[in-house]
C-alpha cells in the first residue's frame, strides 16, 4: 500500500472502557491535526508513516494527563485501526472510516419551515439523562436556565437553513451543534476580535470574518445554511461565513458519522441561554 492511502480526512470511533465517543484526524506529510471528545482541532506535532502504518502525537489540551497523546495505527480493508493511552493509562482502541467528501447538493429545494420551540419539549431529549436538564419552555422561549444537560433533537437533519433567535446573561457561553457534530459558537465576546472560538465561529476550525454579536441580554438572529460540509452564517445581518467547507467534526459531538443526517442540539452544560426562535428549513 502507497503512503497517500494514509492520508486525508478520518472519522474516528474510540472503544474507551466508559463509553465509546467519536474523535476525527486529518493526516498530511507535514502534520495534520486532530479533534479529541472534547476541545477544539489542534496540530499534530509529529507524524510518522511508514508504507501501512502510522504514529502520530501531539500535546495534551483537556485531557486529564501529563504525557503527550500518541497514536499508532495501520490501515486495513479501508479502515484506520489502531489504539492510544487514555488519561487513565489504558491502552484503548480505534477504528476510523474515511470521512465522506459531502459534496453540496445541486440544484437546492427546500421543504417547509418547521418550527422547533413548541409547547414543551416533546421534541427534545437530554443528551445526558442522569446530569440534571436545566431547559424548560418560558413565555414561549427555550430557556436554559443554569448549566446542565444539553438538549438535542429527536428529528435527524441532513442539509438545511437554521434561523435562530437568542440572547444569553453577561459571560454565559453556548453552541449550536450541527447534525450533532459541527458546533457553533455562542458566546459572550461583544467587541472582541473573533477566533476559531468567537461568536459565529465553527469551533475550533471557521474564524468568522468578524464579531457580530451583540452585547449580553440582547436579541441576536444568526441564520446558517449547512449544505454538505458547506456553511454560511449570517450574524445579525452580517455575513461572517461564506460558502466554507467544515473540515470535520468538533470536540463534544454525540457521534463521527459524517455522512448520515444527525440532530440539532443547544449545548447546556457551559451557561444559561434563552431561544425565541428556532426555524429549520430542510433541502429536499
């Protein structure tokens, strides 16, 4: 097998002993870089591929450990295995599929607008049943009212446009997960200079091209159309992302199955956040 089968896009599963979770790598001659459960993509500092194996490592972000993460894998039948160290100093397993091209649908339809703030929350799950879940409905609005569980959609979502309307309490910190692997940012940074982590940001990965949000307790509408891995945001009437292409999935997504439809989900465990809108408009 040639070095450049290694190379490109993995959607990663990890068999970690409390659970599996889903992780991504891009691997390139030079680097790369890599998204673990949680945190945002970092560079790969070192990597080294020899024929069908692979070590790659890089410096610890929020893991709970002193030492460097290091990886050694190989590819077989299409698929990238392999295992690592975990925090806890088990040897745990991976396996990576190449991650899809996703290319945007041409030409576009849209379906009909559904509204996804109802009544109550007969739509909605908490992504973690035993954390205590924070979101009720209020005056007709989605409210997150202290940190706990995040709050994910039982309908799946392919390619769509999303209006949101919310505000957040002065230094709260949210996010919006597409098909519950793609976060963007929601954040309490009015009149900062935006970064992979601002406001509008596809974490980690997209830097807006610049802030747009308003100031804490203030009404924002942000509006995203993800097609393929392709994303625009529009921010309060600004455009701050065109036509980007997302490269993979970002720290805390329920799962690295790339090319299947997959849940919105607000993220509840950061901060209080309040929606009064939430129109999903999917392509047919």
């Amino acid at each position: 097998m040639s070095e450049s089968e290694i190379y490109g896009r993995w959607d990663l599963k990890v068999e970690h002993p409390q659970g599996e979770f889903p992780s991504w790598v891009e691997i390139k001659p030079d680097g790369g870089s890599f998204v673990g459960q949680v945190g945002s993509a970092r560079p790969i500092t070192s990597v080294n591929v020899d024929g069908a194996k692979v070590r790659f490592s890089l410096p610890k972000q929020y893991e709970q450990r002193t030492t460097d993460l290091l990886f050694e894998g190989a590819v077989e039948n299409g698929s990238l295995q392999g295992s690592c160290l975990s925090d806890s100093g088990e040897m745990v397993r991976f396996v990576g599929s190449r991650a899809p091209a996703l290319p945007k649908p041409d030409p576009v339809r849209w379906g009909e607008p559904i509204e996804l703030i109802g009544s109550d929350l007969t739509n909605w799950t908490p992504r973690s049943p035993n954390w205590t879940n924070s979101w009720i409905i209020q005056n007709g609005q989605l409210v997150n009212t202290a940190v706990g569980s995040d709050l994910v959609t039982k309908d799946r979502f392919q390619d769509f446009k999303l209006v949101a309307e919310y505000s957040y309490p002065e230094g709260s910190n949210s996010g919006i997960y597409l098909r519950g692997r793609y976060e963007l940012q929601i954040l309490d940074d009015h009149g900062k200079q935006p970064t992979v982590g601002s406001s509008g940001a596809i974490y980690g990965f997209l830097v807006p091209s610049s802030n747009a949000a308003k100031a804490a307790n203030e009404w924002n509408t942000m509006e995203i159309t993800l097609l393929g891995r392709f994303v625009t945001v529009v921010l309060n009437g600004s455009t701050i992302i065109e036509d980007r292409e997302i490269p993979g999935i970002t720290g805390g997504a329920l799962d690295s199955d790339e090319g299947m439809p997959g849940p919105l989900f607000v993220q509840g465990d950061h901060g209080p956040v309040s929606f009064r809108r939430m129109t999903l408009t999917p392509a047919l």
